[in-house]
C-alpha cells in the first residue's frame, strides 16, 4: 500500500508538467501571432488591391474594411503592377459608396478581367483571349425574339393533354370504392360482449 501514494504524487506531477508545458506555449506563441499581425501592414499594393475587392465581393457593407485595404494599397511601397491613379480614382468612387464603381475600378488598376466560358481563367496581368467582335467575327448585338404564340402542333398537344387529363378524372370518378349509407364501422361485425 506504501506504493500508491508515490504512484498518485508521480500522476499529479505528470499533470502538473504537462500544465506548465501548456501554459509556457500558449504564452510565448500569442506574443509572436500579434506581432506578425503588425507585419500586415507593409503589404504589397497589389495584395492590398486584391483583398479590397474579395471584401466588396464577399461583404459589399463593410465600407470601413474595404476602404482601410485600398488606403493600404496607396500608401504601400510597393506599387509593382497596380495603377495608383485607378485606385485612387475606386477610392473616390468608394466614398460615393458606388461599390459596382469601385469593383470594376480595382479590377482594372491591377489589369483583372472578368472571366466567362469554358476556358481555363487568364491569369492576372496578362491579356484576355479575344472575343466577340474582337475575333474578327460579327458578334450578335440584337435581343432574340421571344415566343408570340403556341403553333398548331403546341395547340394540339394541349388538347392531347387536356383530354387524357379528362379521361382520368373520368376513370377515377367511375372506379371509385362504393361507400355505404349507414355510418362507418357499422358493416363490421361485432365480437361478443364482454362480461365484466
């Protein structure tokens, strides 16, 4: 019995360790978390850019986020591929709260392009295939003409329809279960009574 005491000390000192272990790493990793938070703030213009316009896409009303990422963006030094007068000009269209303005105008300062087809999308920077007009062929400007009325064949399989739909109204109507006059149960037989 002199043995359980020593194996309880061990398990409360293993506890303890693993605790301190723990505590030690929560302690020296959220000092280094906040301090790369503070890092952010040199980002490139073009990430700052990019982040802007995720923000409009995915939260158009937080105006503050996005208007804090294109500041950002004008005040980075690095500028490598990013037109600053575009951006400057979103940022204008952003304190009009235009953020369909303010999308196409970030797009455009860092050379995006909307992508469409079955195409693999072209990647930033670089120029879009051609398209439509572009391509030497004559692209279709008018609206295509809609429907103004059912054809002789459209008439005849509404009426097709209507019948058949007839029909099984009909057949439903006349196959249907006969109910009796009397209340229901009251075809059923009735077991013996019971004595009490």
């Amino acid at each position: 019995m002199a043995g359980r005491p020593e194996a309880r000390a061990t398990r409360i000192g293993l506890r303890a360790g693993v605790l301190t272990l723990i505590t030690t790493a929560v302690v020296v990793l959220v000092p280094t978390a906040a301090l790369a938070h503070g890092a952010d703030e040199n980002r490139s213009s073009y990430d700052s850019v990019r982040q802007a316009i995720a923000l409009i896409v995915n939260s158009p009303g937080n105006h503050e986020a996005i208007d804090d990422k294109i500041g950002d963006a004008l005040e980075s030094d690095d500028t490598d591929r990013v037109n600053l007068d575009l951006v400057k000009q979103a940022q204008a269209a952003m304190e009009r709260e235009d953020d369909h303005a303010t999308r196409r105008l970030l797009e455009a300062a860092i050379g995006a392009r909307v992508h469409t087809g079955n195409a693999d999308p072209v990647p930033i920077g670089e120029p879009a295939p051609l398209t439509g007009a572009a391509t030497g062929t004559v692209a279709a400007v008018d609206a295509m003409p809609g429907r103004y009325g059912l054809t002789a064949a459209a008439w005849t399989t509404l009426a097709v329809s209507l019948l058949i739909a007839a029909a099984g109204a009909a057949l439903a109507y006349r196959l249907r279960p006969r109910s009796s006059t009397s209340g229901p149960g009251d075809g059923q037989q009735a077991g013996p009574p019971i004595e009490g």
